[in-house]
C-alpha cells in the first residue's frame, strides 16, 4: 500500500515508547542554561521517505525536566534546514498533546501533556536528502531542537498542498471543533469538516489509532459535496483537554491522510 501521511498511526504504534528514549535535543537561537530537555520524534524515521505531494505528519513529544505543573514548551515549530542558518518555517506544531505514556515513564503525570504534531506539505520539502528539524521554545530557555534527515520528493517551492489526482492523497479539513474550543459534556456534540468526496472518515480521540490510551468515535464517509459529520457524546470521556485525529482514506488508492485538533471537554 502507498504510503502517506495516514501510515503515521501504524508507525507510531510500533515507534519507541517513552522509557526506551533519549534526549538529543540541541541549542538553537537564544539557548541558555542547562539542557534539562528529553523527547523523541517518532515520526518520520530519520533516513525514511517523506511524500512529495499531499501531506506527512512530524509527531512525537518534548519535556524540560526542570518544569514545574507542565511539559515545559510554550511553541513547537518544524523547520526545513535550521531557523538561524537560513531554513525555512514548514509547520507550527499543535503542542501539549496527550501523552499518558510519556508521563508514565518519567513518573510525572503533568508531562501526561508533552505530545506534538504537524501537518507538512509534502510539496514543500525537496527532492533528495534533506534535514528536517523540530524546534521546541521554553520560556527563559529559548529555542532546542532535535533533527532527522529524510528523503523527500517535492520541489521545495509549494506553500500550499495541491489538489489530489484521482486515487491519490485525500484532502482532509475539520470545522468543529477549532483549537481550543470548549465542548460541554451537557449534550451530544457533532464533529464535522470536509475531505474528498467519498473518503472514508476515521475518528480517534485522545490518541492515534490504534494506540494503548485511544478510543475511537467511530467512522463515516465524506458526502458528494465533501462533508463529513460524526457525532459522539462528550460526558463519556474526562472532563480536560483532548485530542482528536481525524484520517481520511481514497478508496482507490488506499492513501490517508491525518489530522489533528486539541479541544476542551467541560462540564457547562
């Protein structure tokens, strides 16, 4: 099967768990201070191949050991090449995102909120071997990253990902919920967007797919005008910050397509 950005659940099920990982992180602009910082990027593998067209995903999860009440990253960006030699920003990540076994193995249930994801245009990455690095901002600390060389395959020029070819890599969008937003346990809550026509639609919350802390909401398909709808009731699930993943599958092709969105379960 073509691989994309929906095989990132199949390799974060088997990537590293949090116990058998390592620091590595580096300073970047404005570093200072003791490195206190542990993380992995579980996807994409350093020396694996990133699509040229469509999207990926860069995920995986970053600690300042030194933090007090949380992870410690106040932002979280990709980078092609590095921020103060000449690279170029490819992604702002979705940070403090659920992360149970992190927490488990450090034995402190605020890094429970040290995941990452973003969402590259494959397009934006070059041909050949390139060096993508993901930086992680603390406060009074500054910039740390942590890169991997991947094999890309587009032309380094796009800034927005191009409409799919039939049976190719599905377009995926989520209306509701938008980041941050407050969903009330009081009633059943719909969650929409839009993807190609006739994408089946697969919903997780609170993890990727198939991994130990995720459940899934369930499954729909995108209409002919696109829309997709999928309602689940909120009050089955802590009240605290979540995380869905939405994938996007082409029939035809067998490709997917993965995104995600933090919200807030509430009990109002």
């Amino acid at each position: 099967m073509a691989l994309a950005l929906a095989a990132v659940a199949q390799i974060v099920a088997f990537a590293p768990t949090a116990s058998a990982q390592s620091g590595g992180w580096q300073p970047g602009p404005g570093a200072a201070l003791d490195n206190t910082y542990a993380g992995f990027v579980d996807v994409p593998s350093s020396g694996g191949t990133v699509p040229g067209s469509g999207s990926f995903a860069v995920a995986g999860w970053f600690v300042d050991s030194s933090a007090q009440g949380w992870a410690g990253a106040d932002d979280v960006q990709v980078w092609l090449g590095s921020m103060d030699g000449g690279g170029s920003m490819l992604a702002k990540a979705l940070f403090a995102q659920s992360r149970p076994d992190v927490a488990a193995a450090l034995g402190n249930p605020f890094f429970a909120a040290s995941g990452f994801v973003a969402t590259i245009n494959g397009a934006s990455v070059p041909a050949g071997s390139q060096t993508l690095n993901v930086y992680a901002h603390t406060p009074g600390k500054g910039w740390w990253f942590r890169g991997m060389n991947v094999n890309g395959g587009g032309s380094g020029t796009s800034t927005a990902a191009p409409a799919p070819a039939a049976g190719g890599t599905p377009t995926l969008s989520i209306t509701n919920p938008i980041e941050a937003q407050n969903v009330s346990t009081k009633s059943d809550y719909t969650i929409n967007g839009k993807a190609s026509p006739g994408a089946a639609i697969d919903v997780w919350i609170n993890g990727e797919r198939n991994t130990h802390y995720a459940t899934e909401l369930g499954t729909t398909t995108a209409a002919g005008d696109g829309s997709w709808s999928l309602t689940f009731i909120p009050t089955h699930f802590p009240s605290t910050h979540s995380n869905l993943y939405v994938y996007a599958k082409d029939a035809s092709s067998g490709v997917e397509t993965l995104l995600s969105v933090g919200f807030n379960i509430v009990d109002k």
